[in-house]
C-alpha cells in the first residue's frame, strides 16, 4: 500500500498547494474585492493591517493556485499567516482551540512546507523552470 500512496505524492502536493492557495485567495478577495460580501471587511481600509494582509491573501493565493514562485509567495503566506496568529488569535488565549486560531496556525505550517517542498509537478513553476 505504501508504494501505490508514495506514487501519488507529486500529484497530492500539486492539489495541497492549489487548494490552499484557493482557500487563502478568497480571503484576499472578501477584504480587496467584497466577495464574498462579509460585514467584517465592508469599510475596510486598504493601507491597513488587514489591508496588506489581503493583498498577500489574493496575491500569493492565486500564484500558489497556478504554482508560479511557489516558494517565494508560500514563504511569505506563511509569515503573514503567523502573523496573524501572534497578533490577533495569541493575545486572547496561547492555543489555538481557545482564541479561534487554528486555520492561522495551520495555514502557516502548509505554506511553510510548501516552501520545501515546492509546487509539484502540475505548477507554472514546473512548466517554466523545470522545478519540482
């Protein structure tokens, strides 16, 4: 069983890294492009926090969606998803099943495995550079 699930690894990183990219850019598109509409983001100011924070969102997601500087943008979701963490979940509680922060946490943990382990076979980064 274990050789017939090792032969799938390159094609399951190439969906990890398309659907957690996804799952980041609709964050960047309900903060930057209002959709979904959130009641949360509807007078969101762009040069803030939360603002940068969605063009990181939207940015990075939709490289990490086509797998184009795959490393790079994981590198910097991953940051900006710790970030979140420590800023906003943290302070109310340390762990994460407490102050909510959960998808945070585990959102900087995938994009800072997907700086190693890249885009996979099925990315732009693949197609043009001849990467893994």
């Amino acid at each position: 069983m274990n050789q017939t699930l090792s032969k799938w690894q390159p094609m399951v990183l190439s969906l990890l890294r398309f659907m957690s990219g996804l799952l980041l850019m609709q964050h960047g598109t309900a903060k930057l492009l209002g959709f979904p509409a959130l009641p949360m983001f509807a007078h969101l100011q762009i040069g803030s926090m939360v603002g940068a924070a969605g063009f990181i969102e939207l940015i990075g997601g939709a490289l990490l969606v086509v797998g184009l500087f795959t490393r790079a943008a994981a590198f910097i979701a991953s940051g900006m998803t710790a970030v979140a963490y420590f800023m906003v979940h943290a302070p109310q509680k340390f762990m994460p099943i407490l102050n909510g922060g959960e998808l945070a946490a585990l959102y900087c943990f995938v994009f800072f495995y997907l700086v190693f382990a890249g885009g996979g076979p099925v990315s732009l980064d693949k197609l043009i550079f001849n990467k893994s």
